[in-house]
C-alpha cells in the first residue's frame, strides 16, 4: 500500500462521512502541501519524526509580505497531517503513535475587535440604500451579516433565498460539518436584506441569494476579493472576515447576552471555544465603565 492509496482512501471516507466539499477540498491542499515537501510515496516515511520535521519546516515559511506564518495556520496545517497519519493508523497500515501526535502551542495575542469608530469607518466605504449599486448593497450586506450575527465566511456564499426569513428576522444558516442552524437578525440588517431582494428577480426559492455580476451564487474567493478592497479602502489594516465574527461575539456579551445563545447562534460544537469570547467582552466592559478605585476611597475619606 502506498501513500497515494491511503491518501485516496483517506478521501472517499471524508466522503462517506459526509463531510462538506469545503473539507474535503482543505484537506487536498494542506495534505498535497505535506506530500510535496516529504517527497516520498513509502508509508515507513510517514514518521513522528517527519511530522515534527514538517512543523518546523512551517513555522521557517514566509507570506508574500515577508511575515511569518500564524501559530494558528501553522497548526491548521499540522491538524490536516495529524488527520491522516491517525486514518493510516486506525486503518492499521501504521503503527500506533498516535498519542505522540502533539501540536505546538500556539502563543495567543489579545485579539483587538472593532471600536465604534471603525464599524463606523467600514460602513462608510457604502453607498448606503443606492438601488442603482447593486454589487455595493450586496458586500454591505456581507458586511452587516458578519457584524450582526456572527456569520462566517463561507456560510454567507450558501444562503438560498429560501433561507432568509425576514418576518422573523432569522436566517437558516449552513455551517461547517452540513450542519444547520437558526440565527436570528436585527431589524437594521433585515431591511438591508429586503432591500437587496427586491432589486432581484427571483424564480426559485432554492436559488443562491447572493449573486455576482453573471447572476451565478457568489463564490469564497469573490468574499475574499471583497474584503481585500476594504481593508484598502477602509485603512482598517487588521480587517479580515473572521474580525467582524469575533466583534460580533465580543459585543453580544457585553451587551448582556448569555454564553450559551451565543454558541447556538456561532454554531460552536462545545461551550470551550465560545468561553474565549468572555475575556474579550470583559475587557470590552472594562474599558467602557469608570474604574472606581478602593485606595481613592479611603484617601477622600481621610480628607
């Protein structure tokens, strides 16, 4: 058995298990990645040692601006590797060193969400109601989706005019893994939504919502094309679409809100990665409440 055939059948259970073409697709590159750089179709050469070998070959990479790759991109590339040496594991055509498969700790910074002032600075790039600019309605809508409800990126792409419910204020919404979920909308991004609709001809109600220039469903890669034009046009250098996801999260509990809606409304498989969202809000809070010092008590009391 070679690489090659574990590899594809490594593929078609990523399919039985139904897993999304998004997935499968992340899969192909980071795994094609790992096999060009191991140069090697022998199945003794899929090692702990080269699996740590392969980390540290990640972590020496550079992007185009000269930066070095993320603690996060390099772990996302690693947890596609760890994927498959534990299929070729469980499959028996390795021996067992799973437990041995460990990722590097990743050194988290403070992550700085959007003030009032930058969503203000954002929402400006728009022409905000022009029925003449429709591709600009639609990017704004992006935009106040990933701000009012915490949409991901690529579950904006999936929308079907069947899933957006503008009695209710709620969107169907498909996430990672197929999985579905109900996620609420304020008032302000529905009337963006039903002014986008009716500047569109729809036929069917399985048809996308989001369309590009040719009337086809928008694509990952226009979201991402999107974005890059704000972060220009915007001056916000950091923006980037899971931004607006964290702000989201951020605000919503500061505001008042309960951890566990905002799992629901995230789509969070557990309640751990949302909890990372409540240093943030207390942060948020802290910054907004006037700090009352005990010491400053007891010297006006003294007076």
């Amino acid at each position: 058995m070679s690489i090659q055939e574990i590899y594809e059948m490594f593929l078609l259970e990523q399919e039985y298990r139904n897993n999304s073409q998004v997935t499968i697709d992340w899969y192909k590159w980071q795994l094609g990645d790992f096999f060009r750089w191991l140069g090697s179709d022998d199945p003794s050469d899929l090692s702990l040692l080269h699996f740590k070998q392969y980390g540290v070959y990640l972590r020496s990479l550079r992007k185009h601006n000269g930066d070095k790759l993320s603690g996060n991109s390099v772990n996302g590339a690693l947890r596609a590797v760890k994927a498959f040496y534990n299929y070729a594991i469980d499959s028996d055509y390795l021996d067992d060193f799973s437990r041995q498969l460990k990722l590097p700790r990743v050194h988290k910074k403070e992550q700085l969400i959007l003030d009032d002032d930058e969503i203000r600075q954002l929402l400006g790039c728009f022409k905000s109601n022009n029925l003449n600019d429709l591709r600009g309605l639609r990017n704004e809508c992006f935009v106040i989706l990933m701000l009012d409800c915490g949409l991901r990126r690529g579950e904006i792409p999936r929308l079907n005019d069947i899933d957006v419910n503008l009695k209710n204020n709620t969107l169907l919404v498909r996430g990672k893994g197929a999985k579905q979920r109900i996620v609420p909308i304020g008032e302000r991004c529905s009337s963006f939504l039903r002014l986008y609709r009716s500047t569109r001809y729809i036929i069917d109600f399985d048809e996308p919502f989001f369309i590009d220039r040719c009337g086809n469903r928008c694509t990952d890669n226009l979201m991402k094309q999107v974005f890059q034009d704000l972060k220009v046009r915007s001056g916000i250098e950091r923006l980037h679409p899971h931004l607006l996801r964290h702000t989201f999260a951020t605000y919503y509990l500061a505001d008042g809100g309960d951890l566990e809606t905002l799992r629901l409304i995230l789509g969070h498989s557990n309640i751990q990665t949302t909890q990372m969202y409540l240093h943030l809000a207390f942060n948020l809070k802290l910054s907004r409440s006037h700090f009352h010092s005990h010491l400053d008590l007891l010297y006006e009391n003294r007076l």
